[in-house]
C-alpha cells in the first residue's frame, strides 16, 4: 500500500515505528522488513536508514512503542494492588492483539538506553503508589514475567492441543502474585 507525497514528507522515526506495528498486524514477523516498510511508506529503502539504521533497531523500537503503549493506557490508581491487576490485564490484552508478540519479544534486540527508557516510565507511573517504590518495581517486573509467559505458552503452535483456558489461567495467577505479595507485605511489617 503506497501512501500520498504528505505522507511521505511527514516520515519521521515515529511513524516509521507505528507504519511497523501495522506491517507486523498485516504481515507478521516474517513480513516486516525495511523493503516491506518502505513500499508501505511509498519512499525507496534507504530514507529508512536516517530514523532507524536496521532491521534490529526497527524491532527493537516497535517493541518498546508497543510496551509504552501498555504503560500508558493504565488508568492512574493510588492502590498498588489496582495498578498492578491493570497492568497485566493491559499486558495480556496488548499481546494477545498484536500478531507474532512472542517472536517479537524474544527476538528484539533492546538497548540499555531503550530498557532505561521504559523503566523511568513505570517508575513514574508507580511512584505514587501505596507502597515503596523499589517494591513496586520489583512487583511489576513480576507481572510482566507472569504475563508474557502465559502469553507466550498461549501462542504455541501446540497450545490448542493441550485444551486450556490460558487467559483465565493467567489472571488467577496475576491475583494470586498479587494476594501474595500484599500477604509478603504484612508478614513484613509485622517483624
């Protein structure tokens, strides 16, 4: 699908990222690449090169983009129990919807500055929490963990066979992390 001459005009590494994540839906992993990008841009191969230098690193920022996405469609919460039933649920969501995630996950090569990036995000979002910030973190590490791997196991090619509900697996086990972290919490306390 070529697009018009203000498109065009208006390609910048943010567009190149989201036309990515669009590729992705329509292609699959398979079918992204920076020669399947560009005849979608309607510009030749090589302009891709002054917003991402390759393959890796247009990966690598549609994975993060997508990430950011979760984040920020969290609604704000005060209660750290909240914030983190909605960031899996967001999570599960986002990665059931977008087409070859696990691939994608496994495959994408992040930068420091990119992982440091999408942390300074969560900790902004989770700073205003009920509970410490480094246990916040630590919590929400855990969920992604718990999450991504569910998510992965439910894409399997062999995940039909084994005739499981994994969404509902998933979020029992979400709640249960988080019942336990919160049991963790006044166990602590009470030391």
């Amino acid at each position: 699908m070529k697009r018009s001459a203000p498109a065009r005009a208006r390609l910048s590494r943010d567009s190149i990222v989201e036309e990515g994540i669009r590729l992705l839906g329509d292609d699959g992993l398979d079918g992204v690449s920076l020669r399947n990008l560009a005849t979608r841009l309607g510009i030749r191969a090589p302009s891709l090169y002054w917003h991402v230098p390759d393959k890796d690193a247009l990966l690598a920022a549609m994975m993060e983009r997508i990430f950011t996405g979760c984040i920020e469609s969290i609604p704000a919460r005060t209660h750290w129990k909240d914030w983190m039933r909605g960031f899996g649920v967001v999570l599960w969501r986002t990665q059931s919807a977008t087409r070859d995630f696990g691939r994608l996950f496994t495959t994408s090569p992040m930068e420091e500055v990119q992982i440091a990036r999408t942390n300074a995000l969560i900790a902004e979002r989770i700073a205003g929490l009920d509970i410490p910030l480094d246990d916040a973190m630590r919590i929400q590490g855990s969920v992604q963990a718990l999450i991504t791997g569910w998510s992965i196991f439910a894409h399997a090619e062999f995940s039909a066979a084994l005739h499981m509900d994994f969404r509902a697996r998933a979020l029992h086990d979400l709640d249960m992390l988080i019942e336990g972290e919160a049991a963790r919490m006044v166990r602590t306390a009470c030391r």
